[in-house]
C-alpha cells in the first residue's frame, strides 16, 4: 500500500462521526416520535446581505431555527428541492437527512456552491431542533463539549495602515473595546488597477508598503494583541511568499487566504517554504474540500465557515480529520447572530479549536439586537456558549420583522 492510498484510506476511517454515539444514546428513547410538518424561510437584512433564516416545525410544538450563509437562490433551493425531502421525517435523523438532502440535489450529488449553503442552514435548525427535543446544548450532541467559551477575533482595520496616527487610533478602540479582543484581522494593501482585476502579482513597492503597514499596527498594538493578515485569495505563489517574508517580523497568527481557494501542490509549496502559518477554507465545503489540504499538507490551520460549509455535524468531521494531522481549525463567518452562535456551538464541541471570527461591518451594536440576551455575547475576547437546549439564544422576532429584506413576508 502506497502512501497516498494510506493517506487515503485513513481519512474515510476518520471521517466516520464515532462522536456521535453519545448523541444515538440520547436520541434512541424519542426515535419515531416526532415528525417534521413545515419548513419556512425569509431574508433577513442582516450583518453582511440578504441572510436566510429557516423555520423547521414538528408535530410536537417545538421548532428549530437556522440560518445559512448569505446569498441569493438560497431560499429558492431550500423550498423548492429541499423542504420536500425533510417534511414527515424525524427531526433527528439529522444525519441521515442531510446526507438525502446532498444525494437528492445537484444530479449525482451536491459538492459545494448554493446547494451545500442552503442544506447547511436546514441542518443548523435540525440540531437546533434536536438539542430542544433532548433538552440540552447542540455543542453537547457534536461529540461532547470541550469548553464554555469560543475565543474570538475581530475583523477590522484601521482607516489608513500607513499612517501611524491611524494605527494608533485603531488600537485605542480595540484596547477599550467591550469585547476585549485579542485577536484582529486586517485586509493587506493592494494598488488596484481596475483594468486588471486579477492580477495576482505584488509589486515591490506594494510589498514595501505591507511591511511598513503592518509594523505600524505591531507598534500601536503592542505585543499582546495577535494580528491575522488577509489575502482574499489575491496572489500567486511567489507574492505570497514575498509578502509573508517581508512581514514575518511582526509575528502574525497567521497568513489567511493567499492564494486562490481550490487545492493544487503550490499550496504544499508554499506552506512549507512561509516563515508565517497559513491559514485557508472560507470557500471550501464539506469535508472533501478540505480534504487535500489537511491530508496533504496545504495550510498550517484550516478554517471553516460553518454555515456555508455543510453545517454542524460536517464542519464537526473536518475537525476530526485535521485533529488526526494535528491542524488546529478556526470559523470564519459572514452570517448574522444566529448563524454566528450555531456556529459557536459547533466550535466549542472541536477538540482542536483555535479561534472564531466576528465581523459586524458597520452594524456594530444593532448586531446583537437581533437576539434577546442574558448578557453580553462576547466577553474578555470569547463566546460565550449558552446553557440552554440548542443552539441556545431566543430571537428577538420583532426586531427581525422590522429588518425583513425588501419585498419579503413575514412567516408567521
């Protein structure tokens, strides 16, 4: 057996959820005794764009909400392929049902794209639903829960990298920030020129600029604050390997997005020759996607974004796969509060977790009032995890009404 079959054959091994026993343990006394009889969804204005909210009710009185990643066809692909295949089934067959809602849509299968995000929104309000029918956290369901707190990084940057003043200010508000952050990610400089959108080569001067930007931001921040560099998928191999060199200096946490987001040997390449961890996996999905960058050595961390990415359990087998390598793994998000606390359960169930984004654009505080909250979401720079059945927070309904995308009607 060769290598690469090893390889191979060890991660079809890992992938299979032995997690889960403690969840069939709990499930099996209520098995057949609760049947889906509607599924409901509407855009929401939220923290990013148009954000699906998903509405699983049962013949028992209890529902379970989710929430995917933004986009449009979303809605359309949940009510019009997927509600069918779950209305009558039992609510936590969770599983089972996700793996129908794949097989069933995108001809032999679904591997990424709308499909998965919408099926990953379906499947945050099964396990919001199956902690409420159990009675406990969805984190708890997902293999057991490894810790009460999420630690969390803030993405957002200051007006002008290259101006000190600047930097400065930007420190101020994160050092006095309420949530306390210790991690903070930061878009890298690029001289665009709009007749050449995708240009992956960093200039020298550009690369120059980088490095004078980011130590402006070590010097303001100080050393107690980490600082993530992102890419979006910018470069090619050589600039991303420049650029890492050249601001190896301050010590980032880590590299994010490089290179452009499907799998090739440059990653593996670059990977081993950076001086500064790489970090990738907000446009990956399901476990197959990561697959080749866990297996293979592409990236130092991987990161997930779980409700784009296949949901709870899915998100909950790629950590298994990349704790076997030793890869620790990060959340990237770009949902509102409900999706960002699904998330933050399935985090806290990772034995390999490392941190968890939170990026609000301009919303800021209204952020959280989409949600009724006992107290503050985040706090000393971590989630905190509910106790409570579920995903674990009550929405605040009315706030979601008056923030209904233009031309939506409110579920009922």
């Amino acid at each position: 057996m060769n290598r690469r079959h090893f390889l191979k054959t060890l991660a079809s091994s890992l992938a299979i959820p032995s997690f889960l026993e403690t969840y069939s343990l709990l499930a099996a006394p209520l098995r057949n005794k609760v049947k889906i009889t509607d599924m409901k969804v509407m855009l929401v204005k939220g923290a990013t764009s148009d954000n699906p909210f998903v509405k699983i009710e049962t013949d028992a009185g209890i529902t379970g909400y989710g929430e995917s990643y933004w986009g449009r066809g979303i809605k359309e692909v949940m009510l019009g392929y997927l509600k069918p295949m779950i209305i009558g089934e039992d609510p936590l067959d969770v599983d089972r049902l996700y793996t129908k809602m794949v097989v069933y849509t995108g001809g032999s299968g679904a591997i990424g794209g709308v499909t998965i995000t919408a099926i990953s929104g379906i499947e945050i309000a099964l396990w919001d639903l199956a902690g409420k029918i159990l009675g406990v956290p969805a984190c708890k369901l997902l293999g057991g829960q490894y810790r009460n707190k999420v630690k969390a990084y803030s993405t957002s940057s200051p007006t002008n990298l290259l101006d000190m003043a600047s930097c400065r200010e930007f420190a101020e508000r994160v050092k006095n920030s309420r949530h306390g952050f210790k991690i903070v990610k930061t878009d890298i400089l690029r001289d665009r020129d709009p007749q050449e959108p995708q240009n992956r080569q960093l200039s020298n001067l550009e690369i120059a600029k980088n490095a004078k930007g980011y130590g402006n931001l070590r010097e303001a921040l100080g050393d107690g604050i980490d600082i993530a560099v992102h890419c979006h998928w910018e470069l090619d191999w050589v600039s991303a390997l420049s650029l890492a060199r050249a601001i190896a200096f301050i010590h980032p946490i880590w590299l994010e997005d490089p290179m452009p987001p499907e799998f090739t040997q440059t990653w593996v390449k670059l990977t081993d020759q950076s001086p500064v961890p790489i970090l990738t996996g907000e446009n990956l999905y399901r476990l197959q996607g990561f697959m080749p960058f866990i297996i293979q050595q592409g990236c130092h961390s991987i990161q997930i974004d779980i409700p784009k990415a296949g949901g709870l359990l899915e998100s909950r087998k790629i950590a298994a796969l990349a704790d076997a390598f030793y890869i620790p793994v990060c959340a990237h998000i770009a949902s509102g509060p409900l999706g960002f606390m699904a998330s933050a359960q399935c985090c806290a169930a990772m034995p390999n977790f490392k941190a968890h984004e939170h990026s609000v654009g301009t919303k800021g505080e209204e952020w959280e009032k989409f949600l009724i909250l006992d107290g503050p979401i985040i706090k000393d720079g971590y989630i905190q995890i509910p106790d409570k059945p579920g995903i674990g927070v009550e929405v605040n309904w009315d706030y979601v009404r008056e923030h209904l995308f233009p031309g939506e009607e409110w579920w009922g």
